[in-house]
C-alpha cells in the first residue's frame, strides 16, 4: 500500500500515521509536500523580511545613505534572510533524516517524510514568533515559548541563552516526533532510539546557537 | 491519556505565563527592539502663527461739524452730499448772534422813544388846547400871563419833542450802520475729504466729512480679543486689490461692541491701519480679507506634532538605538511645533511613536514606494552580494 503525506494528520495523529508509514511500501506525495513546505517557508521569511525584522543592523546607516538605497540595503538584505530560511528549513527535513537512516534500518523517503513534519512545526513557530517580533520587539531567544527568556534571568552568557532559547515547546515537539516515528517505524531498541534523536536535536541546537553566537555578518 | 495531554498542556501554560511574565515586568531584563514604521525630520525654519480675519474698509478719519442753535442766524450751507471738500473749504454761513443782540437793542431803544415823543406830542396838544381857551376867556388882568406861561411849557415841551425824535433817528442810523457791516460768518472744513452726510435739519452734527484715506475695521470674538494685539502685522488682501495691502494693528477695543450680556457671546472691534493706501479703486465698505501674524519664530527647529508623546521625541540614534529626549515645545502653528530644547537639524524622529524604550536597537520595514531599481543598477555587485550575505548570516 502507499502512504500519502498528509501534514496535519502526520502531526495530530502520529501513531495512525506512522503505521501506515511503516506498512507503507509506496510514498506518495513527497516532493509536492516538499515544495509547499519551502514555499511556505519563503513566504513567512518574506514577510518577516518585509518588516525589517532583524535587519537592526542595518539601521545606523540611515543617516549615511539616501532613502533610496537605504531601502535597496534592506531589500538585498531581505533577500538574504530568506534564503537562509530556506537553507534552514531544507536542512531540517535532510540533515535528521540523513543521520537516522545511517544509524537505522528505515528507508531514507519514509524518514523524509518525518523530517516534512518537523519543518511544518518549525514553520508554525516561526510564524507565531512574527507577532512578537514586530509588536514587541523580541528576538528569537527572547521567545516566550522557549527557555532563552529564564536564561536571560539565570546567566550572562550568551552561548548558553541562544543554546536554551533554541530548546522550545515546538523544539521540544519535533524532538518527541522523531522520536515517536522511529519507535513506531523501527525494531530498534527505544533506549538507542532515545539517544540518536536526543543527540540529533541537541546537535542542531548547539549548531544554531553558535550561528547565533559567532556574529558572521559583521565580517562583511 | 487525557491526564498526559492535561499535564503537557499545563507545562505549556505555566512556561508561557512565565515567559509573559518575565518579559513585560518592570525593569524587565529581557532586551526589546523597536520597530519604527515612520518617521520625520527635524527641520529648520520660520514659524509664523496667523489668525484669518476678515474685515471692512472704513474711512480712516471721519470729522463732525457741529453748529450751536444759539451762536447767531444760520444762512446756509455751502457744500452738498458727496461733494470733495480741501481742507479750509467753507461748509456753511451763518450769522453771528452780536450785532443782532444790538439791533434789537436798538429798535427796543426806538420803541421807547417812539413811546416817549408820542407822550410828547399828547402833552403839547393838552398845553396848546387850554392855552387856546385860555386866551378866549374872561378879560383878567392874569390873561396874558397865564396864557404866557402856557406858551413857555409848549415851547419847552416842542424842544424835548425834537430832542427825542433826534434820538430816534440817531439810533435808526444806527441799525443802517449795523446792518450793512453784517458780515456773515462761515465754518470751514478741518481736513480734505468727502461730505459724506449733510443734516438739513440742523441736528448735531450737521456736516460730517469723511477722508479719502481707509483703515479696516473688524470683529473679534472672545477668545480672539486676548490674542490680538497692537502692533501685529497684517495683510490685507481682496479680490478687488492686485497685491497684498500690508497693515497693523492699531487698536483693539477693551469693551465689547454691545453691553454685555449672560450667555450672548461678546464681540470686540479692532482696527487695522494701512501702512499705504490702495492704489487701485476699492470702495468704501468693501470686504477684505485680513491675515493677522499673531506670532513669528525665525529660524528655529521644528518637528511635527504627530512625533511627540508626552513631551518627548524619540529620535533615531546614529548608533542604530532610539533616544529618547525630553523637549520643550515653543511656538506650535498647525501640526509643526518649535523645538526649544537641544536638537539638530536633519536629526530623524519617529513618527507617532508607540511603546517606544530608550536605547533600544531599531528596525524598519520595507518601504516599497522608496525603492529604486535604476539605483540598485548602479550599486557595485560587492555591494550587492555584500548585503544580500548580511541577511544570509544573521540569525
């Protein structure tokens, strides 16, 4: 039988959905979900984009340019943000799928399909966070629905509030998803399961916090 | 399972409240940018406050004739209704009331003599009556000499007679000298003008003559009174005029136009003078308008009312962060208010700033209608990758 990639009843009714995943021989629908998943992603770093959300760094320079280029700064810089979302977003549906199909036993299209519902969930927190980006200036590691605010209260290091900002209700999420997938997809023991995915997830998040950290824009 | 999903769902409430709650506190530890959707400049230049008026054209002088009943015979009046008068110009005769007084003093005078020879006159028929039947009587020694004495007061008598009528004729010489040196007095005009009124009647004032130069009258209403005052430039202008007429303020009335009353809304006149008078012909009475500069400022900073919220500015720092600085407004025309306190020209400001912190880091969206394509061809392609990896890199 096949199994068609249905997102929301992927994410709402994962034990139904990961059966048939598993019993699944055919999967249909990948490469179209795939494309909505990024279209998607493109539209939400435009708009994000569009109201200048995160391009404070490019603000001083109001007084040294004219309105024009000014705005052409921001659009350029805009155009930025969205590929890197983009790039995230692909990176999130490939990457963890890559390294359970090295430590698994699953094919590597039925672990893609896993990695579609975890970039939906990541869509769906970046487009909550929106709001509290523009109406109250938040950053990322500011989000109310991570750990990075009580970071902020706990420490002043700045690795260790982007590495627990990342670590979020949707984070968190996408973790137990993986997790609940490879159990109900594999004969794997859920011990060796538990850490794969543990470690996975920790090493994406510590790779984005660094991004976070390490400031690379300033280089150009 | 229901209790599971009740736990995970109150983890999530308490972590959210918790958020929340460290986030919006007082003195909240958790850095906020702010997002500035518009923005203005702060400029330099002149701020004048005028108030629009309109008003009437009016002579600027009006002079009242007066004559008084009693000073003497009025003959006539010279001029007529709209006649052009020079200064000095005689407006009408009269004459004076003196040399009537001694007329009719003199033909009182006549009167009396008149009286008196009359008296005479009787008195020596009497005498020359009983000096006639004297004469016819009896033959007495005494005859002659009564008839004699009668004689005597008759002869005496006719001399008094001609005294008097000497008398008479004196004094009606004297009302021929009188009357022919009567001279008739006339009044002249004070300024060059225009008769604007004339009263046939002889009521108070019987000549009012008004000047060919105007002056503009208007009406302030309660509040205007206490903002208008002398000495304020105006300008005048009428459809009727080529050109602004310029003017001043020369006078705002303390008290109202009609007696006050409770709850009618009192009225106060006030009058422009012109500082030259109309080249052009523009009637007496015309409408004009009047623009009246209440306040100037030259030379100041400005910035828009729209950019101020509770008496501060938040201005976008060169640092990339929003100052806020506490102003002090002076002179406001309109929607542009006079910045007194410290700030520069060209120095950008939010506009309509909401929920905005000091120091805190600012973005701006995307102003698509600023865009400029020709520009973004002639932007070096460093450049361009240049911002296209700034955006690529930050996270």
């Amino acid at each position: 039988m096949f199994f068609q990639v249905r997102l929301f009843r992927g994410l709402f009714s994962p034990y139904v959905a990961a059966h048939q995943l598993h019993k699944a021989e055919q999967i249909h629908g990948i490469w179209t979900r795939t494309s909505m998943i990024l279209a998607i992603s493109l539209i939400l770093a435009g708009i994000s984009a569009f109201f200048g959300i995160g391009n404070e760094s490019l603000s001083k320079q109001i007084y040294d340019v004219s309105a024009a280029e000014f705005e052409n700064m921001k659009a350029l810089f805009a155009v930025g943000q969205v590929v890197l979302s983009m790039l995230i977003t692909t990176a999130l549906i490939f990457f963890p799928a890559l390294v359970f199909w090295v430590f698994t036993d699953i094919e590597y299209s039925k672990l893609v399909v896993i990695g579609l519902l975890t970039a939906a969930i990541s869509l769906l927190e970046k487009a909550m966070l929106i709001p509290f980006q523009l109406f109250f200036g938040l950053d990322e590691a500011s989000s109310p629905f991570g750990l990075g605010v009580v970071a902020q209260y706990v420490t002043r290091l700045e690795f260790l509030i982007q590495l627990l900002g990342n670590i979020s209700i949707f984070s968190i999420w996408m973790m137990v998803l993986h997790y609940l997938y490879l159990k109900w997809t594999t004969e794997k023991k859920n011990g060796v399961l538990l850490l794969i995915v543990l470690s996975t997830n920790l090493f994406i998040w510590i790779f984005s916090a660094l991004f976070s950290y390490i400031k690379f824009e300033v280089m150009l | 399972m229901n209790r599971k999903k009740w736990t995970v769902l109150a983890i999530i409430g308490l972590l959210l409240a918790a958020n929340l709650f460290l986030i919006f506190k007082k003195e909240s530890k958790i850095e906020r940018a702010a997002y500035i959707g518009e923005w203005t400049e702060v400029k330099e230049q002149d701020l004048v406050l005028s108030k629009n008026k309109s008003g009437v054209l009016v002579p600027a002088q009006e002079e009242y004739v007066y004559y008084q009943a009693g000073s003497g015979i009025f003959e006539e009046f010279l001029v007529s209704e709209g006649e052009e008068v020079r200064s000095g110009e005689a407006l009408f005769e009269y004459s004076p009331v003196d040399i009537e007084a001694t007329i009719s003093s003199f033909e009182a005078e006549i009167s009396k003599l008149d009286r008196e020879k009359e008296a005479l006159e009787d008195n020596i028929d009497d005498l020359e009556k009983l000096e006639r039947t004297t004469s016819f009587g009896d033959d007495n020694p005494y005859a002659d000499s009564i008839v004699n004495s009668f004689s005597a007061e008759i002869s005496e008598k006719k001399w008094e007679l001609g005294k008097v009528e000497a008398e008479i004729d004196k004094y009606n010489d004297l009302i021929d000298i009188a009357e022919d040196g009567l001279r008739s007095l006339t009044v002249d005009s004070g300024m060059a003008g225009v008769v604007k009124d004339i009263s046939y009647e002889l009521q108070n004032p019987v000549v009012t003559i008004t000047s060919h130069d105007m002056k503009v009258e208007g009406v302030l209403d309660e509040d205007e009174v206490l903002e208008i005052a002398e000495g304020m430039e105006v300008a005048i202008t009428s459809n009727k005029l080529p050109e602004k007429l310029k003017g001043t303020v020369s006078s705002v009335s303390v008290n109202p136009i009609s007696d006050p009353k409770l709850d009618e809304e009192s009225q106060y006149s006030f009058t422009v003078e012109l500082e030259e008078q109309p080249e052009t012909l523009i009637p007496v009475g015309a409408n004009v308008g009047l623009k009246i500069k209440v306040a100037e400022a030259q030379d100041v900073l400005t910035v828009s009312e729209k950019a101020i919220r509770k008496d501060s500015i938040f201005v976008l720092g060169r640092d990339g962060k929003v100052q806020k600085r506490e102003i002090e407004k002076g002179l406001v025309v309109g929607k542009t208010v006079e910045l007194i306190s410290e700030g520069e020209e060209g120095e950008l400001v939010a506009y309509e700033p909401e929920g905005l912190k000091n120091q805190a880091p600012y973005f701006t969206p995307i102003n698509i209608s600023k865009l400029s394509k020709t520009e973004l061809t002639t932007m070096p392609k460093k450049e361009i990758l240049r911002y296209i990896g700034r955006g690529l890199l930050t996270k």
